[in-house]
C-alpha cells in the first residue's frame, strides 16, 4: 500500500522534527514507518516525528514520535515546534493551550518568532553525590561533568541510560557545564539513541538541577550544541520547582510531500 504525506520540517536549536497535521484523523503510520520518515539516510530525517490532532477544551493535541517509532514521553524543544506549526496552520492565538501526554501546557509565539512553553512542574528532584534524577516532562539523568566540550557523550550516556537501575525504558543522560553566562549542556536522548544538538526537557532538568539546594526565581541560560535556549522557574524548596518555562527558537526548515511503500 502506498502512502503519500504532506509534511513540515521543522527545528527548535537544532533539535528537529518531522510535523504532520493530523485534525482530520486520516494519518496512521506504524512503528516501522515512523522509524522509516525519521531516518537520516533513508527518509526525511528527524530525532522525533509529530502528529497535531484535534481534541476537545484544547487549541490543539501534541503526539510525540521517538526516531525509533514508539511513542514517547513529552518533549520540550517538539513543544515549541508544534506550537510554532500551529501558527503557521492558522490557530494564531497570543496564547495557545494543547494537550501532551503529561498533560496541558500553553505556549506563546514572542516578537522574534521565538517560542515560550510552559513545562509541566517539577514536584520532586533527588539528588546523589554525582548526580541528580528529576521528570520535567521526560525522566532524566543530569551530572557536572569536566571538560565537556572533548567528552565522548554517546559513550557515556549510553552507558548510563542503559543502567539496570532504570529499567528497561532507560533515562535520558545530560552533562552540563558553568559558562559565563550560565550553563553549557549535552544529552544522550533515549529512543533517538544518540546524542541530539539539544534537548528540551533536558536543559531544562539541567538547569533546575545546577541550583543544588537554592531557592528563589531563577533565569539560566543554556548553550547546547544546536544553540541558545533559556529556562525561568521558581524554588520554593531545594526539591521542587514551578512556573517552569523553556524558551527559544523553533523554526520551519521546509515541507514537502513522501511517498510511503508499506
């Protein structure tokens, strides 16, 4: 059977997504053929692919893709894209509320064509000798690590994604390092398998974790290797965090049309 899809391309700091407008509910794709149109070499190419469906009380639902096809827990930098493709299809509000699967967020189109997503609030972060474990939306991993420019983190964050201690799911894996403006951080994402030049929800997990146990507000700004980002939130202890929110760029990069042979 063959399949032909109209698609947008987009990025948000070099983290990139294959869009799809799913509202009329005419788009079904298998895990083989979402891992096919995420393929680097033998498809669009994308470390995650969504679909933008219709839902009741809300401005828009967001289902997210992992490059390996499954369904995936919330993405930050795939917030602010889908929020930025809504636009672009009409829903052009100052304000937008969707829906994830961890549930609602509102996200803001700014002046520069930037994007501002509200994350879902950290209710509970623990924190090891070396490391710290929190869910901004995604579970993640996050340690100070030396020299983080020359670190093999495929290698490492493989290894540590892949620890017994997180089950079979795995954690997502970020390294982060003081800059003189704030924080440069890496990830190693689970279901992408790979490192990615960013990550939402994890600069953002990186950025609550960098303040040990302050409290007050905080604004962070992240450098990734797919560019700048920035994270607000506030602490009212040294475990939690609320009025989380992720901003920067999200960018169409081109559409187009697939052919799919299944």
């Amino acid at each position: 059977m063959n399949k032909k899809l109209k698609f947008y391309k987009y990025q948000g700091a070099g983290n990139d997504f294959i869009l799809l407008d799913n509202r009329e509910k005419n788009i079904h794709l298998t895990e083989k053929e979402i891992a096919q149109l995420c393929h680097r070499n033998f498809g669009i190419g994308a470390d995650g692919l969504m679909l933008l469906e219709n839902i009741a009380h809300y401005d828009f639902k967001m289902v997210y893709y992992n490059a390996d096809g499954n369904e995936s827990t919330m993405c930050g930098n795939g917030g602010r894209c889908i929020a930025a493709f809504a636009k672009y299809l009409g829903i052009n509000k100052p304000s937008l509320n969707f829906y994830a699967i961890d549930g609602a967020h509102t996200a803001s189109i700014n002046a520069d064509n930037s994007v501002t997503l509200q994350m879902i609030d950290v209710p509970e972060m623990n924190a090891y000798a070396d490391y710290t474990l929190l869910n901004t939306g995604s579970p993640h991993y996050v340690a100070w690590l030396n020299h983080l420019e020359q670190a093999n983190v495929y290698t490492l964050g493989k290894a540590i994604r892949n620890r017994d201690e997180f089950g079979a799911k795995g954690i997502n894996v970020n390294f982060m390092t003081k800059t003189p403006k704030g924080l440069f951080v890496r990830t190693y994402e689970r279901g992408v398998e790979n490192e990615t030049l960013s990550c939402g929800t994890g600069v953002t997990a990186a950025a609550i974790a960098s303040t040990g146990q302050a409290t007050g507000k905080f604004e962070i700004a992240i450098e990734s290797l797919g560019g700048a980002l920035s994270v607000q939130f506030e602490k009212d202890s040294a475990t939690s965090a609320r009025q989380v929110y992720l901003s920067g760029p999200a960018q169409l990069v081109f559409e187009g049309t697939i052919q799919l042979t299944t």
